[in-house]
C-alpha cells in the first residue's frame, strides 16, 4: 500500500491550494490504487471496480504502460513542484544560479534564446511529423495533434521572436526541459494512437477541451507579447514588475493559460497520460509560480502584496 504520494505531499506543503485541487489528488489517488491494490477481499475488488468504473467515464481504458508511465510522470513533477517551493529551481530565467549545487554541464553555457529554440524544436516536430505517423485516425486525434504542435510550435516562435532574454541557460537545464517536453508530447500522441478501436467514453469532453486550449494559447501568447514590452530595446536586462492583462491579479498569468491549455489538451485526448502530464504540469507551475511571487517580493519593495502567484485571489 503507497501511503502519502507525492501530489499530496506538495498540497500539504501549499496548504492554500489545497481543496481546489483535492478532487484531482483524490481522482489520481484511486488510480494509485488501482495500480497498487490488488485485495482479494469482496470489499477490496468492489472499491477497484467502483475506481475503473469511474475512471472510464472520462477515460479511454489506459495500457498497463501509460498507467505506470502516469503515475511516475505526475510524481516526478510533484515532486519538482515541491522541490520550488523548497527553493531547489531549475536553473533558467531568474532562477539561474540559485538554489542548486552547479553541475558541470551547468557550466556550458548557452545563450537562452538558443536554448529555448532548441528545447522546443524536437516536440514541435514530432507534433509535425504525427500527421504523416499516424493519418485518417478520427477526428479527435486530428484534434490532438493539431493542439500538440500548435502548442509547441507557438512556444518555438516566441523564443525567436517574442521573448526578449536578459541571461543564458546552462546546457543541463536545456537537455532536461528538453527531454521533457519530447517525452510528453510524443507520449499523449502514441497513448491517443493506441486508443483506436475503443468505444468512446461516455462523457465527451473534446469540444470543451477546445475552447480551454484556445483560451490557453491566446491567453499565453498575450501575456508573453506583454513581458516581452517591459523590455523595451535589446540593451534592457532589467527585471520589472508586470503591468497589464492578470499581471494586475497574479505575477505569472502565463503559467494560468498553459495550464489551462494543456487541461484543454487532456479534455480533447481523454487518456490517462494526457491527465497526468496535465496535473504534473499543473503542481509544477503552481510550485514555480509561489518562488516566482517570493522572488518579487525579495527584490521590489513596492510589490503588490495583494498580486498572487498564479490563480487571480486564491493562489
């Protein structure tokens, strides 16, 4: 039996966020018990049943792979979303240097524009290349794939001509976000590829998931074009406090929206993987975005006490 998983390690540790995000621990916390519970007790199998029972509303029956790759993917970024809350960062952006012992491919150094575009490329392209893989597979996997590389691709523009870099980027740093994002973005592809010949579930959630990933997209994309504004020629390297669009409720509205686009993403998938890689991304953000408000509050004095992390009044 797996007591305390790491998801509810890091809402303990963030105890504001707590009972919005419960129902998710709650949900991933039956799948644990799915995975790990195998009672041969009357009482025990009607609780599994009653979990897969559940599950399979909102889901495609999972491979025993992608189950176990779900569970550790949500761990693991739990477990990096707690390690932020702790003060151990991934070292990029204004969090380079700080927090963590140096490695020596922390040494080579890469200019963050570089970086960025080289981390993005590989789950851009393979979002691009899934079109030719996996063709005529219906129209939710259209979907997908069309959300995957829009997603991707729309993060490899902005390293080249949005975003406006003040530092560089050690070379694990990259190689890490880099395996990451390929990893998943090929995963949620492959785990879709697999669900055909299916039923459907049946609680269709794609056509609200489309909605979530536009309102994602447009919502990031604006709140990066305004940071990149603060910066107002390439010469300035200067940090400033945001102005405008939920940067006047929260300090880091862009993590809000990919969030909410990649829920959209997991409401168009509809697979295990998807929800998992989503709630990771999720705590890990939210983790991101509590240093990102303490780091503020450390270095300007007239910060807006009242300006949250990353959920407008709550979080």
């Amino acid at each position: 039996m797996v007591e305390r998983p790491p998801w509810d390690i890091f809402l303990q540790a963030v105890p504001i966020v707590r009972k919005p995000l419960e129902p998710y621990a709650i949900y991933f916390s039956s799948i644990l018990r799915i995975a790990t519970n195998h009672s041969t007790s009357a009482q025990g199998k009607a609780q599994e049943k009653k979990d897969q029972t559940m599950l399979l509303n909102f889901i495609f029956p999972p491979s025993l792979f992608f189950t176990a790759t779900s569970l550790l993917t949500v761990a693991s970024m739990a477990n990096g979303g707690l390690a932020e809350v702790r003060g151990k960062h991934v070292q990029y952006s204004k969090f380079f240097g700080v927090g963590s012992q140096a490695s020596a491919a922390s040494t080579i150094m890469l200019p963050s524009r570089a970086a960025m575009v080289i981390l993005y490329a590989p789950a851009f392209l393979f979002g691009v290349t899934s079109f030719v893989l996996f063709p005529n597979e219906g129209f939710r996997f259209l979907l997908l794939k069309s959300a995957v590389t829009i997603h991707f691709g729309k993060r490899f523009f902005e390293s080249l001509f949005i975003h406006k870099y003040s530092g560089k980027m050690g070379l694990d740093a990259m190689i890490t976000i880099l395996v990451s994002y390929l990893v998943s973005s090929a995963s949620m592809i492959y785990s879709q590829h697999l669900t055909q010949g299916f039923p459907e579930p049946p609680i269709d959630l794609k056509h609200p998931g489309i909605v979530l990933f536009l309102v994602g997209v447009i919502g990031n994309f604006y709140h990066h074009y305004l940071l990149s504004k603060l910066r107002g020629n390439g010469n300035d390297k200067e940090y400033k406090i945001p102005k405008g669009g939920l940067f006047e409720f929260v300090i880091c509205p862009h993590y809000l929206f990919e969030v909410l686009g990649f829920w959209g993403i997991s409401f168009i998938a509809q697979t295990l993987y998807a929800f998992s890689f989503t709630l990771g991304c999720t705590l890990f953000l939210m983790g991101r975005s509590y240093a990102t408000r303490r780091w503020y509050l450390s270095k300007f004095e007239d910060f807006p006490k009242g300006v949250k992390a990353m959920i407008p009044l709550i979080f």
